[in-house]
C-alpha cells in the first residue's frame, strides 16, 4: 500500500501541489517552530496553519449561526465559559490521572 | 447530543457528534421545513443545519466499534430491572454517541439522558452538561 506521506511529512496526495514560499519569520517563533518540529519545520508550518484555517471555519460557523438566531455573542460571557470548561477539563483529567496511577499499583 | 474532546480549540475544546445524532438532527431539522411558515424561516433553518455541521466535527467509528456500540446498548436493556420505573433505555444512537466519546476521550458530554450514558460508559471519566446548562455558559439564558 502506498503510505499516506511522502519522506518529508506532507500529504502524498498533496505532493504535486506544493508551493515554495519565501516568507520572513520573527526569529521567536522561528525558535519556537524549530522548538516544537526540530526535523521538518515545513510541517510544523502546515499543521499550525491548518488548525487556524480550521479554527477559523469554526468561529465563522458559530457567528453565521448567532446570526441565524438573532442572538449577539458575548465576550464577556465566552470568557466565563472558557473558565469553567477549562475547570471541567481540569478535573477529569486529574481523575483519570489518578485512576491510572492506582491501576498501575494494582 | 454533542461531545466535547480535549483537543484545544475554541474555548479549549472542539465540538464533535456522531453519525446517529447528524441523522437525528436533518429528521427534526427535516420536519420543522416541512411546517415552516416561511420559505424565509426554511432557508433559515437548513442554513442554520449547514453551518452546525462547519462548527462540530463529525466523527466517525470503525465497523467493530460499531457493533460493540449495539451490543453494549442490548446489554445495558437486560440489565435494567423489569419493573424499571425509567421511562426509556438507551437508543442505538445512544450507543454510537456513547463510543464516540470513549474514541476522542471526551471531557464533557452535553446531552439530556445523563443516565443513559453513565450505564452505557461505566469505565469512562467524563463530566456531562445538560442541553440547558450547556446554552447558560455560552450565554443563552
């Protein structure tokens, strides 16, 4: 079977498509690139531009459906929910850190 | 039904469903059009069904977790006692949502059958918000 990436990390279906781009870097988050992807910094261009394209499909989405709805979105309220969603996270995972540690003594 | 997974995105979390619950919403987002008053109201509400879909990932489940899903649901209806004063078992739609939030181990599940999905998922860790506390936090009300 063909593997799904070609030997620099990309997409095979992407590989006739791919564009060569010269593009300044402020040099932290050049760091910070060569920090988080050491090997194949092109990657870690792709992916974090991908989640952001995603994202932003995603914020859009929620703003033509405020808009559907006749709702305004507040800021101030997404702010407080973030608090208690990341509370929420917080405690499960500590929960599920727990459980595996007493799985592993037992 | 809508899980929330520990991937961070948008308020730290994104929103994924399940096959079952994108059939379930076109059937009731499918029977508003048909009463809609409106040819305005219909574009409005299968506009609002599109974009739901960009906000909220579908995931979808390999043909054995499928299986499991409807075994782990006939399972959960012979443990229920007979004389059960529960007004209704878990649903295979149920049991689809239920594997989707064992496959993205979901932090939070925002449904109304909070029972249901505690007998279904007895080993997973996860906090559930009802549709009404779910629409509190993003500032419906």
């Amino acid at each position: 079977m063909e593997p799904e990436q070609n030997r620099g990390g990309r997409p095979r279906r992407y590989a006739r498509r791919t564009v060569a781009k010269s593009v300044p870097l402020d040099p932290a988050i050049y760091d910070e690139l060569v920090r988080r992807s050491p090997n194949n910094i092109s990657r870690a261009v792709n992916d974090l531009l991908a989640d952001a394209l995603e994202q932003d499909k995603v914020r859009e989405a929620v703003h033509e459906m405020a808009r559907l709805l006749d709702v305004e979105i507040d800021t101030d309220v997404s702010a407080k929910a973030a608090a208690e969603f990341e509370a929420i996270f917080q405690r499960v995972e500590r929960r599920r850190a727990d459980r595996a540690a007493r799985s592993a003594v037992a | 039904m809508v899980v929330l997974d520990a991937l961070p995105v948008q308020l730290g979390a994104t929103l994924v469903t399940s096959g079952a619950v994108v059939v379930e919403a076109a059937q009731h987002t499918s029977s508003y059009l048909r009463q809609a008053p409106s040819s305005w109201e219909r574009d409005r509400a299968a506009a609002f069904f599109s974009w739901f879909f960009v906000a909220v990932r579908l995931h979808e489940l390999a043909a054995p977790t499928v299986l499991a899903a409807v075994e782990n649901v006939s399972r959960c209806r012979q443990d229920m006692a007979p004389g059960s004063r529960r007004r209704s078992a878990p649903t295979v739609s149920d049991g689809l949502t239920a594997e989707v939030l064992r496959d993205v181990q979901a932090a939070i599940l925002i449904s109304d059958d909070g029972k249901d999905f505690g007998a279904l998922l007895p080993d997973c860790d996860f906090e559930q918000l009802s549709v009404t506390e779910a629409l509190r936090l993003a500032g419906a009300g």
